[in-house]
C-alpha cells in the first residue's frame, strides 16, 4: 500500500503536461525584453511604443504552448508578445520590429507591437490590427474556415484545430467583440475568446466596459457558449483552465471564452504613469505578480533553485543576444514603402488561395459571345456559378444572400445549388461580414461577401482599411485576397441610405482594387478576374445599371477575363475627350451623339487607365469628368489633377467636371433627376467646353 500510495503524484505537484521548465523560461524572456525597453531602449529612443506584458506573460505562456495544430492560428492585440515567444517566433525579430528595423514583422513600416507571424512549423499569429476589438472577427472567419475545411474540403488536418483571440477586459465593449461573438455561436464555431482582465482600459476601469466588470459572469446565459473563469496568476489554475478551454474548443468544436484574472504591472505603456491608481492598488497588482508564484509553485517540486537561476540567466543572454542582433539591422530604404500594396509577383507567406498552389485556368480578353444579351444581374450571377463549380475554395455570404437570392436577386439560386457551407446568409453586421472575411481569406478560401447597400459598408470601414493595408504593413507577409460585392447608386428613386456612391473612399484606402462596370460584359470580365486574383477587391454593381437595357450585352463566354487599369473607349472622336464610368456612361455617350468626342469609360478606379485618358486629352485638347458622385473631392478630382499636371499645355479649355452636388441622393425623383448628372447637363458642358 505505501508503494502505491508513493507512485500517486501529489495533490499539488504541477501538471507533468505542461513543459514547466519552458513556460519559466519564456515569462523569464519576456520579463527580460520588457525591462531591457523600458530601462534602456525607449529612454535612449531605439523603442518608440512600448507596452509591458508584465502580469499577463504567464496566462499567455500557457496559452501559446497549447498552440500545437499546424491550422491553429491566433489573433492577439499590442500586449500579445509573450504568445508570440511561446508561438516561436524569432527574439531578434520581436526586438527589431520594436526598433522599426528592416526585416522582422513589418519591415519598420508598423510599430512593433503590431505584429504578426506566419509560422509553417506551427499555429500562425494572424496580423494584429491597431484598433481595439479588430482582432475577433477576422479570428471568427479562420475558425469558419476550419469548419469549412473540416466539412467541405474534407481535409483532416481540421480536424482538432482552433482559432485563439486575445482581448483585454476594455476590447468585449467593441462592436468587434459582440459580432464575432454572434458569429461563433450562431454557426457552432471552434473559437476560443481570450479575455486578460486586468481591470483597466487604459486609465477606465473594467466596470465601464461591462456591467459589474466581469464579461464572464455576464455571459454566463449566452447560448452556445462555455465559459471558463478563474485567476491568471496561479500557476496551476491558469494552466488547468487553459487546457480545460483548448480541450473543450477542440473536442466539441464549439466556442468557449476563458476570462483570466490578471494585473497590469505598469502603465498601458510606457507614457502612462498610472497616477489614475492609488498607491494601495498598484500595492494589491504587485501582490498578485505571477512570476513569484511560479517559482513557489516549481521551485522545488519541478526545479532547483540553481536551475532557476540558470533559466533566468539563459533568457537574459538571449535577450541580450536578440538586442545586439536587433540593433546590427539597418533601417530600410525609405523608397521601399512604395512597394507590397498590391501583388507585384512575389508571392506572399500566408493568405489567399495562391499561396495554396492555385493556378487560375486559361483567360482571354476577347469576348466570345453567347446567346442573346442578358442584364448585369444575369451575368454576375452566371460568372458567379461558374467559378463556384470550378473552384471549391470560392464562398459567398451576407445579408439576405441566400434563399432570398439577394436583394438585387444576383445570388438567386446559388445556395439551392452549392448548399449552406457555401453560400449562406449572415447575422446583421457589416463589421462581422468583411472581418470573417479576412480570416477565411487569410485561411486560404475565397470570400466574395456582399455588403447591401454602398452605405451600409461603413460600420465596416475599419476591416476594410485594415484588410486593404495588410500586404503593405506586414510587408508582403500576409494578404487577404477577397471580392467585396457593393450595389449603390441611384435606382427609381433616391435617398441618403441606398443611393450613395463614394467609390472615392474605397480609393483612398490603400491595397484596395475598385471596379465599377458599366454593363454586363464588363461585369463577367473584371468579377472574374478579381476572384481569380490575388489582391481584395471592391466589385461596385450600379443599382440602375443591373437590368438597364442598355448595359445588356451577351455572355462573353466561361473564359473571358479583362485586367484592372484598362479603360475602354465607347465613342472615338477628336473634339473632346469625356470620362467617366458606371451609370454615367450611357448618359455622357447620349450627350456626346451630336459631337465628335472619345468617352472613356475606366471600368476600374483603382488601378485607372491615366495613360488612355492623357493619349486622348492630348489629342482632343478638352476634358470633361462626369460622375454620380460629390464634386469635392469626388474621384474627378484625381483625374482632373492628373490631367492639369501632365497634359496643361496641351488644353485648349479648363478641364471641367459635372457631378452630383455636394448633397446626398435626394429621395423624391423630381429632386434626384435633378441633383444626378443628366445628359442635358452634361451636354451643355460638352457644348461649352468645345465653344470655348
């Protein structure tokens, strides 16, 4: 019976699972790292940012070290650095990205705890934005990725895998928190949300985030939703509530939240000296300091003192070594932030379907033409068949999409004919619809998410921004290759809520392509060529336009693909060159019937065909833009400028504009005929113009 009773482990000994030995290593690490910034590095200004993970390294320690499945993948935020030691990423590269030196996370172009990591050897750390709460719904998509690689794809290897979000107690008040939370449960997903409650966002206390300060206990009737809680200080609690909430995750493949106490033990970062604390709290945080209570907790029963000692050692050696190491790197050349906004030819690491070995089939430019003309909504719905049935990494989502066919009823039938997995409706956020996007796209699928109405994408301007910067800011590291499907402008009617257009601020978002085709030919070509690309894509389908009988044209044929950046002249002519695009052209190429003129519809606004249209200024010597949207800084601005630099001495009048003022779509159609370019107005400016 004694040698029984020995060979039992104690009631307290540490969990033989976990590499204790590693775990004290790694907090050992990152205490290094945080010390050497905040006594060295920040005050000699080599560190501009700088945020501590003191008090929360261990929690996250524990964490990364159950990270083990090659299609794990994790999403954490600026206090996230000590996952990423336990992920493996490179020391030297954590230091030089602090730094802003060449190589390393971002190739000094983002601050250095802004991170990201694709890993081939292990759970990647998906590209972290700088926004609090943008992490949880691009880590909702790689979870419905998972599942839809589990199910669809039928690949094993996702079987057991697991998408990780780290988030802080002031991150579950974010519109980012609450929709991937609804996204995860409604669709059973295999998502763990991370939640390091340390009782502040910044200088606000946890209690104006949630009611009561305690996210878990809040949550505890939210269907769908295992929820585990308890203190991130104690080694064996931490340790046994992370396997616990890894092991249910993968087990179940359902969504969990795991709430770990813990203090913050300095500022939010280094600038915030905290005087929002009173003395005794900071007392209190210093108290629950976790590093003492793992070396209580191994020291004897899993290490000697000396080997404690020893390990302490190692990891300040090893950051000493990364720092010098860090420091050896160069700064980069300045003119190499013009390059990894869009795909150049060099593929990048993780994200989007080519990564994978996709080769997209054989393409022409000539149209072959089939059968009778057929409406914008006809063609996009047959292009999106068509490589729905050749490519089993294409998905489609959104509000209405499904059954219904959508609003506009582009999608009608689609999910009869490929099922729930692959074409499915959506909760009602713009924020979950292109952030789940970004993760399936990260994860290798292709998301073709359908925003309404142009007006309704911007709850998700932030995703949009962050999914667009993503190739440039991790410098070619990551992308999220996706086709974002917006109807707008006017229709019958108009109003400020379903008639906008502002192609314009999708240009302004760097890493975004923009197409805006003017009938159904067009469509077929620039919708397939974005779903076969490798750069996201906002594909903007004019309400007037999708069964205008003039944009109808016939199916230009299964391989027919036109490249972004090629403009087309619908009228040749030597008096006057007008350009313009979407809904526009029809209306300018009814105005210009009496003139000898070039109309140039652009077909894309980013990339656009500035040197067709500088070819035809010159020749014509007069400009006139027209487009729906506002005059100031409307996108004929751009195009206006470009002109005046590069072609003033070759004009023979002002280069004008007619546009819809700056107003929003009025609703009555009296007023709206009256605020939208017509083709009197822009008649009588051609006349005027070539009058001059």
């Amino acid at each position: 019976m004694a040698t029984a009773a020995l060979k039992q482990p104690l009631r307290n000994a540490p969990d033989d699972t976990v590499d204790w030995k590693r775990v004290a290593y790694l907090v050992h690490l990152s205490r290094a790292l945080d010390k050497m910034e905040e006594t060295r590095l920040v005050p000699e200004k080599e560190v501009l940012y700088q945020f501590s993970a003191r008090g929360h390294d261990m929690g996250q320690i524990l964490l990364g070290c159950r990270l083990d499945n090659p299609q794990d993948a994790s999403c954490g935020y600026y206090r996230s650095r000590p996952l990423l030691l336990a992920l493996g990423v490179d020391v030297a590269d954590a230091l030089g990205s602090a730094m802003g030196r060449a190589g390393g996370y971002s190739d000094g172009r983002d601050i250095g705890v802004v991170f990201n990591f694709p890993n081939p050897d292990g759970a990647s750390a998906l590209p972290m934005c700088g926004g609090v709460g943008a992490q949880y719904t691009p880590t909702a998509g790689w979870a419905q990725a998972i599942e839809y690689y589990r199910t669809v794809v039928k690949d094993p290897a996702y079987d057991k895998a697991l998408a990780v979000v780290l988030g802080g107690d002031g991150s579950v008040a974010s519109n980012g928190f609450w929709a991937a939370l609804t996204i995860a449960t409604t669709q059973r997903l295999p998502m763990l949300f991370y939640i390091e409650d340390n009782g502040f966002g910044i200088s606000v206390p946890s209690t104006f985030q949630t009611p009561g300060g305690n996210i878990a206990a809040n949550l505890g009737s939210w269907q769908g939703l295992e929820i585990f809680s308890g203190d991130g200080t104690d080694p064996a609690e931490a340790a046994r509530l992370v396997d616990a909430a890894t092991s249910y995750v993968r087990d179940q493949r359902a969504p969990a939240l795991l709430r770990l106490t813990v203090p913050r033990l300095q500022g939010h970062s280094f600038q915030d000296t905290q005087t929002y604390k009173s003395s005794n709290v900071v007392e209190a945080e210093w108290a629950r300091d976790p590093l003492p209570k793992l070396k209580s907790y191994l020291v004897p029963a899993v290490l000697g003192e000396a080997e404690w000692d020893k390990l302490q050692g190692e990891a300040q050696a090893a950051a000493e070594a990364a720092c010098e190491e860090a420091r050896a790197r160069p700064v980069s050349q300045p003119e190499s932030v013009m390059k990894n906004v869009f795909f150049e030819g060099e593929m990048q690491a993780e994200g989007g379907m080519a990564v994978h070995g996709y080769v997209a089939p054989a393409a022409t430019e000539e149209p072959k033409p089939e059968g009778q003309r057929i409406n914008m909504v006809t063609a996009i719905r047959r292009t999106l068949d068509h490589e729905l049935s050749i490519n089993d990494k294409v998905v489609l989502f959104g509000e209405d999409i499904g059954p219904k066919g959508g609003v506009h009823a582009v999608t009608l039938g689609l999910q009869e004919k490929y099922g729930t997995a692959r074409v499915f409706d959506t909760s009602l956020s713009e924020e979950g619809i292109i952030g789940r996007a970004v993760g399936m796209a990260l994860a290798g699928l292709v998301p073709v998410p359908e925003i309404q109405f142009r007006k309704y994408a911007e709850p998700a301007t932030e995703q949009i921004n962050d999914c667009g910067t993503m190739r440039w800011r991790t410098n070619n590291r990551f992308a999220a290759p996706m086709v974002v499907r917006i109807p707008g402008g006017f229709f019958k009617c108009g109003d400020p809520w379903h008639s906008q257009t502002n192609e314009v601020a999708f240009v302004h978002n760097p890493g975004w392509k923009v197409a805006v085709p003017s009938n159904a030919e067009d469509a077929v070509g620039l919708l397939r060529a974005s779903l076969r690309g490798n750069d996201p894509v906002i594909f903007f389908e004019h309400r007037n336009l999708l069964d205008l009988a003039w944009a109808r044209r016939p199916y230009p044929g299964d391989d027919f693909v036109l490249p972004f950046g090629k403009a087309k002249f619908t009228r040749s002519g030597s008096d006057i060159t007008i350009v313009t695009w979407g809904a526009m052209v029809p209306r300018c190429e009814d105005a210009a019937a009496h003139v000898s003129a070039d109309v140039i519809d652009l077909r894309t606004l980013m990339p656009w065909d500035r040197e067709a249209v500088l070819e035809s200024v010159r020749r014509t010597r007069r400009c006139l833009i027209v487009h729906e949207d506002l005059q100031t800084a409307g996108f004929g601005a751009e195009i206006a400028a470009v002109v005046a630099d590069q072609a003033f001495m070759d004009l023979d009048a002002p280069v004008a504009r007619v546009t819809m003022p700056d107003i929003p779509s009025p609703h009555n159609p009296l007023l709206l005929d009256w605020a939208v370019p017509s083709v009197e107005r822009i008649r009588a400016k051609i006349d005027e113009l070539i009058a001059f």
